[in-house]
C-alpha cells in the first residue's frame, strides 16, 4: 500500500526539534542541538531516538534566543557535525519529518547538511491553526502542550531534558500530532500532507504562503 494512502500511524514519520546559535549569528548559524525520534503507531518511539549536542567548533554568544543550558563549555565536550552527520542523515532519509514549525529546523538542518534527504515536511503548527482558527495568537508548542494537558507526559518521557531543549521539543511535538489526530484516527498521510504538509522548500502544499505562513517568534 503506497504510504500516501495508508492511515498516518503506519507511515515513516520522524519527529525534529533542533537548538541553534540563533540566525543573528554572524558567523552563520549552526546546529548546538538535535533531536530525532520515530513516530511509531501514533507514538514517539524514544528507545529509537537520536540525540545530541553538536560542538559548534567555536564560541557562541549567547542570546535570548539561546537554549538553556547550551554553554561554550558544555558544547566544546560534544561531537562535531561531521562526526554525527552520517546518523542524522540515515535518521531522516526518505522520512517525514514533523516539527512544530518545522520549516525552521528543515532550513538550518539543509543548510548544514544538504545531504539530508527527507521525503516530506509535516508541520504540527500549520496543524494547529488549521484546527483552531479562531486562535489568533497562543499557537507555541509549550502552551499547546499546557492547553491539552501534555506538558507533564512530555517531561516524563524526556527525562533529564527541559523546554527549549530538543529531546524535549521533539517528544512534545509528537505527543501534540497524537493528541490531535486522536479524532480520526484513520485519517491517511495523504490527507494529512494536504492539511499540514511543506514541501521541502518550505511552502504549504496546499496554497500559496501567506503572512501568517511566517508568524513571528512571540505570536506562535
């Protein structure tokens, strides 16, 4: 059965959260942080998850932007990008990646590794709006999380991680794509692509981007 057309819990999808040095850095922005967990059966399959710190190979100035815990320090003990590039691009390779608001992952993630190669982008943000458009403003991964009462399963199955930090993201935006596709269930990835989906140069499937296709940071 073509995966299009098989319901979404049997398709390959991969969750992504990633922390950068933020796209004011001026020497490029660069990936400090990676997450990438399996969404097996409607669920973040952790026991196959990747993660880790990614030592820059320089300082980083830290900004407000800055993930907790992401220190020069810290970082300078992680391995290279070049030595973790070969796990995240089997990782995501001919997967759908989600994220919430993922095209900012996928664009950093591209950048650095343009080898990566994902079959599609599935956006949980986009998802969001598209179920509660009468929100506004209030569309954060955390205070969804807050809203449907996931914040304590996300840190019980991130254990050791926090807010703003990409196991923890990850595991959050999985848990948020379950929560809402607990109504249809059988729904297909096709279906689901054509509501929430990217293509991999960042623009919705289904119309052309419009303002709200780039919210600014605080109005999520």
């Amino acid at each position: 059965m073509p995966e299009h057309t098989a319901p979404w819990t049997q398709a390959t999808l991969v969750a992504i959260d990633i922390e950068g040095s933020g796209p004011q850095d001026p020497a490029g922005e660069a990936i400090l942080e990676i997450a990438l967990i399996p969404i097996r059966d409607g669920e973040p399959d952790t026991a196959h998850a990747f993660t880790t710190l990614i030592n820059p190979g320089r300082k980083i100035t830290r900004g407000p932007w800055t993930s907790p815990g992401l220190t020069n320090a810290v970082l300078e003990t992680a391995p290279t990008l070049d030595e973790v590039a070969s796990a995240i691009t089997a990782q995501v390779a001919g997967a759908t990646l989600v994220g919430h608001n993922v095209r900012v992952d996928w664009r950093l993630l591209h950048a650095t590794l343009p080898d990566a190669a994902p079959a599609a982008l599935l956006d949980t943000l986009r998802l969001a709006r598209h179920r509660h458009p009468e929100l506004s403003k209030g569309h954060g991964l955390q205070a969804w999380l807050e809203r449907r009462n996931l914040t304590d399963e996300t840190t019980r199955t991130a254990p050791g991680s926090q807010p703003h930090r990409a196991l923890w993201d990850t595991v959050g935006t999985a848990l948020l794509l379950r929560e809402f596709m607990n109504d249809t269930p059988d729904s297909t990835l096709g279906a689901l692509l054509t509501t929430a989906g990217l293509t991999l140069d960042g623009t919705p499937l289904t119309s052309p981007a419009s303002p709200d296709d780039q919210p600014a940071l605080w109005d999520l």
